[in-house]
C-alpha cells in the first residue's frame, strides 16, 4: 500500500515528505477552507512536491464539474481531480477522462459504487472507511470486498483507504488490499511511534556510553 498524506497544511506535509515515504495528498473543500489559504497555492506547492494531489471540484453539475476539474488539472501535472460520487459526477468523469485528466471518485461508502465509479473511467475510489464505521458498518469489509472485485474483473482502478482515523484503520486498510491508504498528518506522527522503539534505542545508546565510559577510564 502507497501513503499518502490527507491534508491541505502544506508545511506539515513538507516535514512528512522529507520522511521519504509519502507518495502522494488528498485533499478536499473541508481541509482546504481550514487552511484559509488560496486553493490554488495550496495545490501548485503540493504537486510540485508529489506525483499525485487530489484536489476536489465544488461544482456540482457535470458541465461544471468538468470545467473547473479542466481548469484545475492545468495547474500541475500531478493534480488529480477529485469528483463526488453522484450521478453528474459519474458524467462528468467521462468528459474529464476523455481529455486525459486523471479522476478520483470520492465518498464512497460502498462497494457497488466503487464498481460503478470504475466501470465510469476513474482512476482511482476514495472508500470513507472512518465514516461508513460512524453508521455502524465496517469501513474496512467495504475496502475488501472492493479489492476482491476489482481484481475478479482486472480493473485498473486504484483504490484510495480514506477516512482513515487511527492507526488500526491504517494497517487493516492494507490488509484489505487497498493501493493507497490517505492518512492525516496526526496518525502518521501516531503509526511512527512504538514504545519498544524508544526503550530499545534509549538501552543501546546507554549500553554504548558506558563501554565508552569503561575503556576511557
Ligand atoms: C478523502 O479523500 C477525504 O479527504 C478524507 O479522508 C475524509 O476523512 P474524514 O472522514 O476524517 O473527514
């Protein structure tokens, strides 16, 4: 499973990338208007960064979705456009598909409309595990079940883990047989720390002084 970072704080995704493991940020309206900053700017820092940055259309009829997903896709290469899963949004995957723009299809809460938003060209499907958890459902059992069909019928659609809340969510996500796991700044800094880590690292570095200490004197 690739990382990728779900937030639009451009400076925390910095520190997370210097990391060396994250490959790509989803963004959406919420995390971009919490940002305050000019969605735009937000999106060309992002993609000059990382091969892939979804930036999602607030259009919501097909023609402007496509329009605005046209005109967003012409501020980097790595932007991917991000449409909602409804029916002008399925219609307008087909125009944006049609002129080479790279589509991910996002709330979706279920396997069925996972297999529509593929069958319709999208590159990617953004399942919303945290938040199918949130109705009393496993957001996870959405993602397998996703997987599983999706490699039945050798579809090429990738699918993106979302809503990830915790660091189970995160580790289950790849066990489910998601691409791609979109994780908040907050649970990577949680999935980097063990305990074990710290108190095997702190006895190393002790036992190493002391034979220091030792030789010296
Ligand atoms: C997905 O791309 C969304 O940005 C995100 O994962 C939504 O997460 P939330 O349910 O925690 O808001």
């Amino acid at each position: 499973m690739r990382i990728f970072v779900d937030s639009a704080d451009v400076e925390e995704i910095k520190k997370l990338h210097e990391l060396g493991f994250i490959s790509g940020a989803t963004t959406n309206p919420s995390l971009v208007a919490k940002s305050g900053r000019e969605p735009r700017e937000i999106y060309r820092e992002l993609a000059e960064m990382l091969d892939h940055v979804s930036a999602e259309v607030v259009a919501e009829d097909a023609e402007g979705m496509y329009r605005e997903g046209k005109e967003l896709a012409s501020i980097h290469p790595n932007i991917v456009v991000k449409v909602p899963f409804t029916p002008e949004g399925l219609k307008a995957v087909g125009k944006l598909k049609a002129d080479g723009v790279r589509v991910n299809v996002t709330l979706i809460f279920s396997a069925a409309q996972a297999l529509i938003a593929a069958r319709a060209g999208a590159d990617f499907v953004s399942p919303f595990i945290g938040r199918i958890d949130d109705i009393g459902y496993s957001g996870v059992e959405i993602v397998r079940e996703t997987a599983k069909i999706f490699m039945l019928y050798d579809l090429p659609t990738e699918i993106i883990a979302a809503s990830i809340r915790h660091p189970a969510h995160f580790i289950e996500a790849a066990r489910a047989g998601a691409h791609i796991g979109t994780v908040p700044p907050a649970v990577i800094w949680k999935l980097l720390k063990h305990p074990l880590t710290d108190i095997g690292l702190e006895k190393f570095l002790s036992d190493w002084r002391k034979a220091q200490e030792n030789r010296a004197g």
